[in-house]
C-alpha cells in the first residue's frame, strides 16, 4: 500500500491511519481476515474523520458504505460530477468488503475451531488483491479529494495568522513525534521546518492538535 502510505505522509493529520496499514499488509497472508477487518476500520476512520470536518452529524450505527457515500457528499462535488459516479462506485465495494469482514471475520462474532482454521480459505487470491487494492484506492481518493478539493478549509487556512513562538504546545507535540533534523552544521526542530517550508499545512496540524486536545 505503498501509494496511501505516502499520501498519508504528504498529509501529517492522517498519521494515526498508519496503525491500520501495517496490520493490513502483515496480516494479508498470515491471516486475510485480520487484513480486511482494518481495511473497513481504514475505511470508516477516514470517512467519520472527513464527516467531523464537514459538520456532518451521525449516528453512529452507519454502515461502511454509508460512512464512505457521506465523506464524498460532503467534501462538496457537484451532483451530476464524475467523482460523484466513482464514489457510487466505489461505496458499493466498500459495501462488500464490511459484508466480508463479517463473513470471516475472527472477531465479529464467536466461532467454531473448525471454522476459525478454514475462513481465510474462503477467500482466493485474485479477490484478496482485488479488495487490498479497492481499499487503497477509496482511502487515498478520499484523502485527496478532502484536503485538495475542499474550497473552505483552504479560506480557512489562508485566513489564519500563527505565531511559531506562541504556539509551544504544539511544536514540542510534533517535535516528539518527528525529532530533529541535522545538515552539516545546521540542526532545525520538525516543527520549525514545517511552519517556515509548508505554513498552510503546519496550520492545519495545529487545527487538529487542538481538536484532538478538545
């Protein structure tokens, strides 16, 4: 999954999805079924995450591919767009991997031995890589989709003024999670690299430091 793994690291925010990528890719061989359970859990993070963004109010008992339908809606595509018509799409394959995972799913509820040693069987190979790659997919268009085409949070970003000295709270958060960086001579804190080279996205950090504090 290497193409979501490196949209994740262009957008800092969706570091902690990082979890869910790594049980995928250990377990799509030793155990498929652990592989798809994160792959609906990757999925319905980042939808609930873009519908939090968004102001879009849930209940709580959607269905993944509701979750999935409710993150394109609002991120803001006009109706008759083609997104819009890949997103049907690709809702109805999320649909299907949340009916897997319960299929064979090791702890979705209680099961035989028997039926515990044969449930990864029931999956071939070309359908586990097909579901693998529709994973990446949906997950890396719903990031991208969210953080390039979202008109708002852009005002929102470039209407914001910060102050690197007055904002200690975060710098030391993302210091520890990034360290510091040497060239010859010259060492930089993460958190000084990030407000002088990319500001738009060290605002929008701080936004979700101060989020997630709340």
């Amino acid at each position: 999954m290497e193409k979501l793994k490196k949209i994740i690291g262009q957008y800092g925010r969706w570091q902690p999805l990082e979890i869910y990528v790594q049980r995928i890719e250990t377990h799509i061989e030793s155990d498929f079924s652990l592989a798809i359970e994160n792959s609906k859990a990757l999925l319905e993070s980042i939808s609930k995450q873009i519908c939090k963004e968004k102001k879009r109010e849930l209940t709580g008992d959607e269905s993944i591919n509701k979750l999935v339908k409710f993150a394109f809606d609002v991120i803001g595509y006009e109706i008759n767009s083609q997104i819009n018509s890949i997103s049907r799409a690709l809702s109805s394959i999320s649909h299907q991997i949340g009916n897997l995972r319960t299929a064979i799913g090791s702890t979705s509820h209680g099961r035989s031995l028997e039926e515990l040693k044969e449930r990864n069987s029931k999956v071939d190979e070309l359908t586990r890589e097909f579901l693998i790659d529709s994973t990446e997919i949906i997950a890396s268009l719903l990031i991208r989709a969210f953080e390039t085409e979202n008109p708002r949070l852009k005002i929102e970003l470039a209407d914001t003024n910060l102050v690197y000295s007055e904002n200690e709270g975060f710098n030391e958060f993302w210091d520890e999670a990034f360290g510091e960086f040497t060239m010859g001579d010259y060492s930089y804190t993460a958190s000084e690299i990030l407000f002088h080279v990319d500001y738009q996205a060290y605002v929008a950090e701080h936004k979700a430091f101060l989020e997630g504090e709340e």
